[in-house]
C-alpha cells in the first residue's frame, strides 16, 4: 500500500471516529433534553386520579381535596407515599394503596373502617380492634365496649370469643366491660349480667352455657347478676336479695350477698 492510500485510510478512520463521538454526543444532548423537560415540576402532569373503594362513608369530593396538592406536578415524581399517607388521613379511610397507571393516571385503591363495636363514650372500634373516632347514627346500635387505654384489641378479641360460645343460645353481647383491675362484666341481649376475672373467662362461660337453659333460664326475671368468678361453678344475685321459692339452692355462707351457689354440674347444699 503507497502512502498516499495510507493517509486516504486514516482520514477516513478519523473522519468516522468524529462522526461516531458527534452523533454520540448528540444523542447524548437530546437525551438529557428530554428528560430534563420530563423531570420538570410543569412538564408531563398527572391527567387523572381514579379513586376505587366502596363509598359508602366517604366521598369522591372529599378525596379529590385530600390528594389535591399531592398529585400536582410531574407525573414521574409524584412522591406515591404522600399522596397515600393523604388519603389515609382521613377519618373514615383505614387503609389505602397508590400506583401510577400508565400513561399519566394516578390509582387509588382504599378500604373505609369497619366498625363492628362502639367503645366508650363517642368512639368506635374498627375490625382489627383499633379505637377510632367515626360513626354515625346507623351504628348506634353495635355492641358497646370498654376498657382501659390501650386494651381494644384484646377487649374486641375476648368479645369475638363468647359471641361464639352464645350463638348456640341465641344470645348476643350487649356490653362487655373489662376493669382497671382486669375483671370482666358482660351484659347480653336478654338483659342478663354476667361477672368475670381474669383468669380462664371463655372457659367459665362455656361452663355456664352448659347449664343455663336448665338452671337459669326459668328465673330470669328474678335475677339480678350471676357472678362466674369461681374455679368450679357460679353464684347468682336475686333480685330482692333471695332466690324464688322453686329454687331448690342453698345459700352462701355470706348472708349479706343473699347468693344462691351453682356447681358445675348439681347445686351445692
């Protein structure tokens, strides 16, 4: 090869290497144009937030001013969490999930609280047992609890518990109250109050529904409570301070209680 080819050649190889690293860098340049503009707070917005849930308490409205400053801006920069912690924030939403849906929606899933009790005075316990402040007139009549700070859970938990051990009798929980000492009081649908401790209380109820239909149910309207804190059987309160005539039980030793005693299985005396 002559020279002159030579330099033909390498003139040629230079010219190409310059137009490779040129179109690189041009495509380099309007790469970094186009996602500078799509990166800017004012370029590709969101064009729809789509809410799905039940609506039964909550409002589209209400939602749509809940997310409102959080949707705004560049579609690929909405910070998701906020606009879910947004959502959340409202009283009636318990949960909620966001995704972006291609190509430039925002989704919004939400679950309202489901309330199954009401706790205290004014508030409601939801399905997984936390206390919140929502309701309506159509839950005025869910069953009532109370407790001390922080004992929901377990308060909805032991109701959950006797509400299957009363079904049987067709009986439903009123009240169910749980003390600062940790003592139980249940009032059923029939008026009836019951009184526990802490130890074992789902055991004695089921050893109450065994003999309630035949011990009590005759003198339901005598009775003023029935107090099941007792390792092997109950006591009953009258009403008027001694049990009816057809009562064939022995009174306890405590004469001011004016108690009549149930054993487990047969009356005691």
């Amino acid at each position: 090869m002559s020279s002159v080819e030579a330099k033909a050649d390498r003139g040629a190889s230079l010219y190409q290497a310059s137009l490779l690293v040129f179109t690189a860098l041009l495509a380099l340049f309007a790469a970094l144009f186009v996602l500078d503009w799509l990166l800017r707070t004012d370029s590709f917005p969101a064009r729809h937030v789509r809410f799905e849930g039940e609506f039964r308490h909550v409002t589209s409205r209400e939602l749509e001013l809940a997310v409102r400053d959080a949707v705004r801006g560049n579609f690929l920069m909405l910070d998701l969490d906020a606009v879910k912690a947004k959502v959340e924030s409202l009283p009636w939403v318990y949960e909620a999930s966001v995704r972006r849906a291609w190509p430039r929606d925002i989704s919004i899933a939400f679950r309202e609280q489901q309330l199954v009790a009401r706790w205290g005075a004014g508030e409601f316990v939801n399905d997984v047992g936390q206390v919140v402040p929502v309701g309506d007139e159509d839950d005025a009549d869910l069953p009532l609890l109370e407790g001390p700070e922080g004992t929901s859970a377990q308060v909805l938990a032991l109701h959950g518990e006797l509400t299957a051990l009363f079904a049987p009798l067709d009986l439903s929980i009123k009240r169910l109250a749980l003390s600062a000492r940790r003592s139980w009081q249940v009032e059923l649908s029939n008026g009836l109050v019951l009184v526990l401790d802490r130890h074992q209380p789902s055991h004695k109820i089921e050893r109450f529904v065994r003999v309630y239909a035949a011990a009590l149910v005759p003198h339901l309207a005598s009775i003023r409570h029935v107090d099941l804190r007792y390792a092997n059987g109950f006591a009953v309160q009258w009403i008027g301070g001694a049990p009816p005539p057809a009562v064939g039980v022995a009174p306890t030793r405590s004469a001011a209680r004016r108690e009549a005693r149930y054993a487990e299985n047969s009356n005691e005396g």
